[in-house]
C-alpha cells in the first residue's frame, strides 16, 4: 500500500471517529461486521474492477474522466455512514445545510448574487430541471440548441413534449448566429440552450450574441456548461471563449457538473436558476412528506426526490480546501489542462502526418485524424492508432465529427458534412500538463506502428 493510501485510511478514521463520537450517547447498535465471506466477494470485485481503464492516471486522457480529489472520497465515505438523504431536513440536516452552501459557492462563481437551485444526479437532469421551468414559462415552445449540443436536450425536449430544434454549427464546432437567427425568423423558439464545452470538441457558443438577440426575439437562455462550466475561473481563455464567459451572469438558468471539473464523484450536477421565484412551479402537497421545519426544503425545488447527502457533504470540503477564486489552487489546475490541450494542438499541427481542426481548443479537449487519401483511410487510421495507443498504456478517445472542422483542402473532394473518425483527447488532469512528452511519445510510437502497416 502506497504512503499517500495509507495517510488517505489515517485521516478518514481520523475523521469517522470524530462523527461516530457525536452520537456515543446512544445505546450500543453494532453494525454487522464484514466477515471472511464478505472479505473474499470484496476481493473478487476488486478484481473485476481492473476490468477498466487507469481513468485516475495522466496515460488516460480519453474521456471526460477526472479523478475525485481525495478530500471528497473521504468526506463522501464518512458521509456513507449516516447516509443523509437531501430531499428534506428531516432526512439530511447537516448535509442540506452543506448544500445550500456550496450551491451558493457555484452561483457566485458565475456571478448571480441572488439564485436557485440545488444539486442533481448529473448534468442529465439537471438539464431536464431547466427545460422543464422553460417549458413551463413559454408552454409548446421549441427549444433551439447547435448540432454539437448534448443530445439530451433533443432526447429531454421529447420527454417534454416540446418541439426541438437543431442549430447548424459553423466550422469551428460553434452555434452559427445566421443559422440561429433564420430558426429565430421562422419558429417558434421558447428557450435557446447556449453549451459552453461540447462534449466531442470543448467548443464555446458565443453567449454574447445570442443573449444581443435575446430583447428582439423573447426567448429564455439557458447555458448548458455542465463540462465547460468551472472555466469561468481561468485566466488563459481565448478572447472568444472569455467573452462568453463573462455573458453568463444575464443567462436566465445554468448548469455544471461537479463532477467533471469540481473533484467530486459521480454523481454530482447542479441547476442553477437566476430568477428564485421560479420556485413556484415545483410547489407540491404530499401528506408524508417532511414537516419538522417550515423552511423550504430542498426537496420543494427538485423534480428529483431522494438524493445523496454525501455528495454534497464531500462538494462542501472540496470548496473549503480548494476556494473558487481567481488565480487560486483550483484554477490553475483548469489552466494546466488547457495548456496542456494548446501545447498538444502545436505538436500535432506541425507533424506532417496529422490532419488539425481550422481552430485551437478553446477548453482542454482537442481532436486530430491521421492523414489519408480519403475520409476512410483517415478513419481507419483513427481506429487503429486508438487500438495501438491502448496497447501501449495510452489512452485516446474517438469522435466522429464533420469533415468541415479541418482545412477544406484536407480531403480532395470530400463532402465537408461528411464524417470522419478523429482521434479525441480530453487533457482535463492538471498533470497532463507535465506529462506531456510522454504523452506524445506513446502516441508517436503507436502512430509509425500503424502507418508502417497501413502505408503502401
């Protein structure tokens, strides 16, 4: 067992033993021990689970998979054993109060004084929670996000039974403004979701200017920044990207994951609400519902009901340790990762050997193709290459993503809405930064062992 494991145990049972002395008032109620069979079936899941990518190590830099940071393991694992449940304060005291408080953090950190909102089990819902009030406000009207958008919201639209309407990106992966503004002219859009971090590139609408057309269309802007949402604290954003940023505090609803860039683990999302009195459409009667307190609970501004007290017990310490604050710890590890994507971005432009998009990462995600003579030489090349970094502990993503993203003379003659599978990596750990050279050195090798075979 490593030193950093062993301090890891220490300063949990540290931690466990100081909650377990506030109720030693209570009679005796021994938990069930483990035992040997439970010891063997503990073993037989731990070997199962390598059963998985290293996701908590830099060589992984596929998905959006970053390691919780170890004051939210511990804090959610000694939060395990009262099992707070935050639908209400009956049923989560400490651990609502907690919420409130890092909520409050996560509002600050866009810049809404005022808010509402509570944590989620992912972006997911979080998501259907905002298009839900949306719906409710402007009842039948269509939601509008780009092509590059999650597709939940398309998914989140029918459930809701809202008309959905898909927005051309330009070629850098952005909403295009004359595509949406044509949508504005003949439909009857209720709700624009702006993404801030696609999924597949990191792209950034430019909030900026669909909230200039908020006044003449009427519509409600909610920001999908479940990926992208931290970045807000980072000092080395592109102008574009920055200016979309500082439009967030006039977007009418927000959601993050702090599962993504916050150090938790999964699941934690948040919705956010600029407007509280929005509050009003989750009003609700139940006769077993909980009434110790006539505060407003949590679970009277959630569709969701039972919900993980631990994960905002363990989002609470991270934010302690780890403040959102400019220039901070905490946001120079998103600053890392972005460099680290930029410094991978100028690597593979300058190889020859390497297809680059028309634009930089504007986040920490970037995306490449191997050169060939047509999109599916290129693409069997990203499979291979994907498949021969594995084997050498390097581990990619891939992304199939329109042709038009690179040079038009990158494919003599190709359809630029054509797909092409891209080699795809998400350099969200701030070590990536430093482990860059190996990085590029696994991929280097991998790459001459397929090109060796697939070049004639």
């Amino acid at each position: 067992m490593s030193s950093e494991q062993d301090e890891f145990l220490a300063r949990l049972g540290e931690a466990q033993a100081r909650l377990d002395a506030g109720f030693a008032r209570l009679p005796p109620s021994p938990l069930p021990g483990l035992g040997e069979d439970a010891a063997a079936i503990l073993g037989e899941a731990a070997e199962w689970l390598h059963d998985n990518y290293p996701y908590a190590h830099p060589l992984y830099a596929g998905q959006m998979l970053k390691p919780p940071h170890p004051i939210a393991r511990a804090a959610y694992a000694m939060a395990m054993s009262v099992n707070p449940n935050n639908h209400a304060l009956d049923g989560g005291r400490a651990s609502s109060a907690m919420e409130l408080e890092a909520v409050a953090a996560l509002a600050k950190m866009v810049g809404w004084p005022q808010h509402l909102g509570h944590l989620s089990s992912g972006g997911t819902f979080a998501n259907l929670e905002a298009l839900w009030v949306a719906g409710q406000l402007a009842p039948g009207r269509a939601v509008a996000a780009s092509d590059q958008a999650h597709y939940t919201h398309t998914r989140i639209s029918g459930v809701l039974g809202l008309p959905f309407v898909a927005i051309r990106t330009d070629d850098t992966g952005r909403m295009d403004m004359g595509a949406l503004e044509r949508a504005l002219d003949t439909e009857d859009v209720g709700t624009v979701v702006a993404t801030l971090g696609t999924t597949a590139i990191g792209a950034v609408d430019p909030l900026d200017r669909v909230l200039e057309l908020q006044g003449r269309y009427g519509f409600r802007v909610h920001v999908d920044t479940a990926y992208g949402g931290y970045f807000t604290l980072a000092g080395n954003l592109g102008a574009e990207a920055r200016a979309a940023y500082d439009a967030v505090p006039r977007a009418d609803s927000l959601v993050v994951d702090p599962h993504k860039h916050g150090l938790q683990p999964y699941g934690c999302g948040c919705i956010l609400f600029r407007d509280p009195s929005v509050g009003r459409f989750y009003k609700h009667d139940s006769p077993f519902t909980y009434f110790s307190s006539k505060e407003l609970h949590l679970g009277e501004i959630s569709l969701e009901c039972s919900r993980a007290g631990a994960s905002a017990v363990a989002l609470w310490a991270t934010q302690r340790l780890l403040p959102y604050a400019v220039g901070g710890e905490f946001a120079r590890g998103l600053e890392a990762g972005r460099e680290a994507a930029l410094s991978m971005h100028r690597r593979l432009a300058a190889d020859g050997r390497f297809a680059t998009p028309i634009a930089a990462p504007m986040l920490d995600i970037l995306f490449w193709a191997p050169r060939g003579k047509t999109l599916a030489e290129s693409s069997e090349r990203s499979q291979a290459i994907f498949e021969e970094a594995a084997r050498r502990d390097l581990y990619l993503a891939l992304a199939q993503l329109p042709a038009r993203f690179f040079p038009a003379d990158t494919w003599a003659g190709s359809d630029g809405d054509a797909i092409v599978n891209c080699l795809r990596s998400v350099q969200m750990k701030p070590e990536h930064l430093a482990w860059g050279n190996e990085i590029w050195r696994r991929l280097e090798a991998a790459t001459v062992a397929v090109l060796k075979v697939n070049t004639p």
